[in-house]
C-alpha cells in the first residue's frame, strides 16, 4: 500500500497535480507515519508555493534531508536565522551540510542575504567544486565580483569531477543501508570517502579497465546507474524503504516568484532524480524467487531505481563458464548484451552466484556492498556496479565496451568524456563572457559571447546579455536591437526587460516603451521587471508619482530587487524627496552592494544638494565597481570641480574621454574646467570638436559664447547665443542665456555659468 501512495504522489507532481499530490501525501502520512513520508509531504507543498506549510510540518526534523527542506521553507519565508541554524545546527558544529552542492549554494544565498560576502563566496565556491554544472553557483560569484576566470573553473578539474559522479554515485553507502539505518544517516555524497576492502578492490578493478579502454585514468571508479526514483514504472510489489529521494536534488527557490538577476530561478522541485542524487530511492528492488531452470529472465531497471553493486562472476567457478559460448542477458534497461567469446552462464551460474558456503546474498554483510537483492543480478553495466576478475573483466570490456545509464539514456565512456567536455567547453564560453560582464568588462564580453555556437547565441538569455553590455557601453541602439531580437526568440522570457525599458527611456521611444509594458504586464503581472518597465513608462510621461507606485510595487513583489529599489530612489529625486531617495538607494545596496547605479545615485542626490564630499565619496564607490563607466567619471570630476580641485577634475576627465569617445558630457565638462582655469583657447578647441560630436546640443554653442564674452568678442558671442535659442533648449537654460544676452555689454556682471 504505501508503495503504491508513493508513486501516485509522484506521477501527481509529474503531472503538476499538486493537490492530488498532496491528498495522496497526506493519506499517506496518516496511514504509515515517518519522517521521510512528511518529507515527501513537505516537498508536495513546497511544489505548490506553500512554503508555510511546509516550514509547519518539518519544523524540529533532524533527518537531513528534512533539514534541508526546511532551510528552503525558510528561505521562501525570509527566515533566514531558521534557514541557517537548520543547515548548519549551532549544537552539532561538525555536522554536515546537507545535499552537497545544493545545500551549500542554498547556505550562501543565506550568507548573501545577510551581507555576509566571505562566507557566501566560500560555500558558492564548494557548491562548484562539488557540482561543475551548478552554474547559478558561479553566476553568484559573478555578481559578487570573486569569480575565478571560467577557463579554470570549467577546466580539466572540472571535467574529472563530472566523469566522476557518473562512475561512482552508484557506490553511496547509503545504497546499501537498510530501511533502519536510512533513518539515521545523513545523505552523503555519491563519492564514497572511504569504503570497505571489497569495495575499494571493486573500484580498483575498474579504474583499470578504464584506463585500458579508454586510455584515461580520469575515468577511475565503478560504471554509474543513476538513481530514477520518480520512474513512471514502478511496481506495486516493490517493498518499500522509509528513505525518500525524489526531493534530494531540489535546488533552493527564490524568495518570491519572480526574482531578479541576482537570483535566478530556481526550480523548486525535481521530481526525477538527478545524477547527482545523494539520497536512496523511496522504494527499494524487491527480494524475488530465483528463475527456475529454463525459465526466460528479465529484469526492467526503471523497477528497481535503487540497484547497487552486485557480486561479480568471479564468484561462479570455472566449472560454470563456457568460454567458448556466446551468452546473451537483458539488462537493467531493457536492452540485450551479446558476450561473444566470453562466459555463458546458465541457471547453475546464477544459483552458483546466488549462494556461497551454503550462505544466501541476503546473510551478506552490507558494509561489504552486497545487496540483498539476488536475481535483479545483472552483467550489465547499465544496471549495476559488477566487478570480476581482472582478467576476465579485462576481456569483456576489450569486446564491450562500458556503458552507462544517465538518466534514461544508455552512453558508453567515450561518449560521457566526450559529452562532459563539450558541455564544458559551452560553460567555459558562457561563464567567461558573464564574468566579465560581471566586471563591467563590456567589450570583453562582447567578444566572449561572439565565440558562442549560432544555436545558443541565438537564444533569449545570451542575447539579453548582450543587450545589457551594450546598455553599459551607453549604446543604447544597438541594445535596443538586442533585447527586441531576444524578445522576439522568448516572448515568454522576462530576463533583462526591466533593462530594455531603460533603455527605451534614455532613448525617449515612448511607444515602444508603452507597448513593452503593457506586453509584460498581460504575460505576468506578478512580476518586478513589468512594473519597472511600467514604472520607466510613466516616468518618461513626467508622470513620476504614478511611476513611484509602479516601482514601489516591483519592491512589494521581490524585496530583494535591487533596481527596483533604485529606480524609486530616482523618482523620489525628481519629486525633490530628498530623504526617501536616501533610503531607497541605501535599500538597495543592502540587497547588493555592487550594485553601482544606486552609489551613482546617491552621489547625483548629494552633488544637487551641494554636500560635495558625500558626493565625490559614492562617485568613487561607484567608480570602484565599475571603472569604465564614462558618466560616472564625468560626474566625479565635476564633484572634484565643485571641491575646487580643478586639475585633479581634469585628469579624471581626461579618463572619462578615453572611456567613451561617443559621450559629450566628459568633453563639455572638460570645457567648463579649462574656463574656469582661464585657458580658453584650450576650452573652445574642445567645444568645436564636440560641435562635431552633437551638432545641435545648444549648451555647448551657449558656453563658446560665454567664452567669447569673456574674451570682449561681443559679434561672435551674440551670433552663438543666437543659435543656442535656436536649438530650442530647456525652459531654464533658455531664460539664462537670454539674461545672458541682456548683460551683455555690462562685463562686471557676466555670469560664468548659464
């Protein structure tokens, strides 16, 4: 009975029938009470966003798997002390973390969270060295900044490690625990640390195989049949196991639905286990009469998800083998494997095999590997971790080559090197384009991405990257390209669009701004990114109250959305709420604190309300994250201006120059310092190259006439007044520069600045 509830849970979540799933899971607990059943509950639960109720029923569990899915109720309901205590229980210090890779990323975006960046770095460094293909964990070191260059990270180490899991997750020592002992272990690692002397023989004896196949020793360890708790075949005759291993390989979720680019999405459950499963199957092989003589044997492996290692054939004398005879057995998969040459085993082979000493396989001690699982028995290597002789295993892998079951897939080593090398070759071309983006490396990373395959650099997520390197390189068009090209590939896909509205705002299309908002909203309303580009919308329309409320409510929905926070310090700046604005940046550089627009930010807010030293420190906070950023050069030399420390602003704006040859502001700026320093000849040497640049910018004519004034060129100054109104400038610098024609020939009064 409890077998049969605990596939129907799972074909439930399959099936996305949480509720079914969860009534089935509740009849299940009622009737055979365990903690692993709640654990099953808890994971329903947690499938269908009721991390509350999950955090309830798991709540005080010491198994740690429990714990585990405790941590992640916590997590979704902003416990973070609870989440941490459970990972990591302050009465137990040397316990481990529980699921390996996934709960040590889980425990750094706790660290994270809490402004602890040391120890986030350190557990997101050991989920990616437990799991080269966590690529969350490395795109979180990106964001911090203490990424290692991908060509190390997804490097040969790497690839050893991935070719490891597949070889050995099968020999966990929790394979061959019984129902009693799963109980009170913990979940370790497919990669046994020590084990017993028939274990480590086993594993010896086929790293040499390996190495005499393939001509690597990296492939060192026993054939891999990772665990597929959530098959859809399981038999109702199966007798079940307390230890539930369909949650093992959950990833931690974000805190709210939609979260921003700092945390990703996160599935919340994996309902088929993984490769990287550390946990048993909930259902273990079923102990089954041997097949009589004559009798045909087949064995589905998707019926016994837990196989183990199973007794060689070296322990079927020589008396049992032909080895002139060919021997045909169906493994664990369903396909047939032709021993030509080799042994043929018949039914005294197998009931050879099946006794010892007059002992059965299930006298066996576990600590030696042995399941009590007889005929499930199997020479496929697809189906169990076999191990004969050196000598006659070295003969049948000459003719057989290994294979392994990943997944439902059936591979041969050669094709999981090769297989684990080009996914790492793609990770290497990924990793080191976000890095460097990461770093605000923008052209870099550019370059990076163009080494990408068409398949995957047309897709939603690296053109979003794009687009958002070109949006740093303030290249506002060919961003625009990018994002529409990426929207156009992923409709559905809302990564970087709270950007791409930013985009259109600075380049004032606000039709396509508009359209965009309102195609976010309709596809998720629940979403930050739709109501900043909502928010974006209403603030190009000077509407900035309604776009308050639109980035106030992308906050409500993920608190833990930096721009969001910053964009409502923006509008509380145009709305002159000074002190709001504060508090709005400063929330969001408790969420990141790299995050560089809301240093810039506060620095724009203290540069307007003349508190020059406040400014010029976030300025170079803001420099310090992100050194290439023309603007933020510009602005800090202006602040050093203001400070009357004009030929240290010149230098900086010298940088700002060479940053961005495209951007104007560096250049007037420059202008405005070398007035102030009385070298005007040096001043409108700048101010005719800019005409060049923004032709029809009438600051730039309003101040070469303010130098020609300065200079008694009344004619020249006149005509460049002249043309600055006729370029038709703001209300504020039209009144100034005709209060500037007015004095003109009154030389005590002339005004420096317009």
């Amino acid at each position: 009975m409890e077998a049969i509830l605990v596939d129907c849970v799972q074909k439930s979540l399959r099936h996305f029938m949480h509720s079914n799933a969860i009534f089935i899971s509740q009849r299940l607990c009622a009737q055979f009470p365990s903690e692993t059943n709640l654990q099953l509950l808890a994971g329903c639960y947690l499938q269908s966003n009721q991390a509350y109720c999950a955090y309830h029923i798991l709540k005080g569990s010491q198994m740690a798997q429990s714990r585990y899915l405790f941590a992640i109720s916590c997590f979704h309901m902003d416990l973070l002390s609870e989440a941490e205590a459970a990972l990591c229980p302050i009465n137990d210090p040397s316990a481990e973390v529980p699921n390996g890779a996934a709960g040590h990323y889980l425990l750094g975006l706790i660290y994270r969270c809490t402004d602890r960046r040391k120890r986030a770095i350190k557990y997101f460094k050991q989920a990616l060295s437990m799991d080269p293909l966590m690529w969350t964990a490395y795109e979180e070191l990106c964001i911090l900044g203490a990424a290692e260059e991908a060509t190390v990270v997804f490097g040969e180490a790497a690839a050893f490690c991935i070719q490891k899991q597949y070889l050995n997750c099968s020999t966990s020592p929790n394979d061959h625990m019984s129902p009693e002992d799963s109980n009170e272990a913990a979940p370790r690692s497919c990669i046994p640390e020590e084990g017993s002397p028939r274990q480590l023989k086993q594993m010896q004896g086929l790293k040499d195989i390996a190495a005499y196949h393939h001509g690597a020793s990296i492939l060192g360890g026993a054939t891999c049949q990772p665990i597929n708790s959530g098959s859809s075949n399981m038999s109702f005759y199966n007798t079940p196991s307390p230890m539930v291993a369909q949650l093992s390989s959950v990833a931690p979720p974000p805190l709210c639905r939609n979260v921003m680019a700092n945390f990703q999405n996160l599935t919340p459950l994996s309902v088929d286990s993984s490769p990287k499963s550390i946990v048993n199957s909930p259902i273990q092989a079923p102990r089954r009469k041997r097949v009589g003589k004559g009798k045909s044997r087949k064995i589905s492996g998707t019926l016994f998800p837990d196989s183990g290692p199973r007794r060689s054939s070296r322990l079927s004398s020589s008396e049992n083998v032909n080895a002139n005879a060919n021997s045909t057995f169906v493994s664990g998969n369903g396909t047939k494997n032709t021993y030509k040459g080799g042994s043929k085993l018949n039914h005294v082979a197998f009931h050879s095999m099946a006794t010892r000493k007059g002992q059965s396989w299930a006298n066996e001690n576990i600590d030696e590997g042995i399941r009590t699982d007889v005929l499930d028995y199997s020479l496929n290597d697809t189906s169990t971790n076999s191990c004969s002789s050196p000598v006659v295993e070295t003969k049948t892998y000459e003719q057989e080559p290994a294979t392994f079951q990943i997944g439902r897939q059936v591979t041969s080593g050669s094709k999981l090197i090769t297989g684990a090398s080009e996914i790492l070759t793609l990770l290497r071309v990924l990793g080191e384009g976000y890095r460097l983006a990461s770093l605000y490396r923008s052209q870099d990373a550019l370059d990076t991405y163009l080494k990408l395959p068409q398949k995957h650099y047309k897709t939603g997520w690296v053109l979003s990257q794009v687009g958002k390197a070109y949006f740093e390189l303030v290249d506002y068009l060919e961003a625009d390209c990018a994002f529409s090209l990426a929207r156009q590939i992923t409709p559905y896909s809302l990564e970087g669009m709270d950007i791409h509205s930013t985009v259109l705002y600075h380049l004032k299309e606000d039709m396509k701004l508009s359209y965009l908002a309102q195609e976010l909203i309709s596809t998720d309303r629940l979403a930050p990114q739709s109501w900043c580009a909502m928010g974006n919308c209403y603030s190009l329309q000077k509407d900035h109250e309604t776009a308050l409320k639109s980035f106030q409510r992308a906050v409500q929905l993920n608190p833990r959305f930096a721009y969001a926070h910053t964009l409502c310090g923006h509008e509380y700046v145009a709305l002159e709420d000074f002190e709001n604005g504060i508090k709005c940046y400063q929330s969001a550089l408790m969420v990141d604190s790299r995050h560089y627009k809301a240093w810039y930010g506060l620095g724009m807010l203290y540069l307007r309300q003349e508190k020059l030293e406040l400014s010029e420190h976030r300025f170079r906070m803001a420099f310090q994250i992100n050194p290439r950023s023309s603007v933020i050069l510009s602005y800090l030399g202006t602040a050093l201006h203001a400070l009357k420390r004009s030929w240290e602003a010149l230098a900086i704006m010298e940088k700002a120059i060479l940053a961005d040859k495209k951007n104007p502001l560096p250049m007037y700026q420059k202008a405005s310092i070398l007035i102030s320093l009385e070298k005007f000849d040096e001043a409108l040497d700048v101010l005719e190259e800019l005409k060049e640049c923004a032709p029809r910018e009438s600051s730039v004519y309003a101040l070469m006439a303010n130098i020609y004034r300065r200079r008694n060129m009344h004619e020249r100054a006149m005509f460049h007044y002249g043309v600055a109104l006729d370029l038709k400038p703001s209300a504020t610098d039209a009144a100034a520069i005709k209060a500037a024609v007015e004095k003109l020939h009154i030389p005590d009064e002339f005004e420096d600045d317009l």
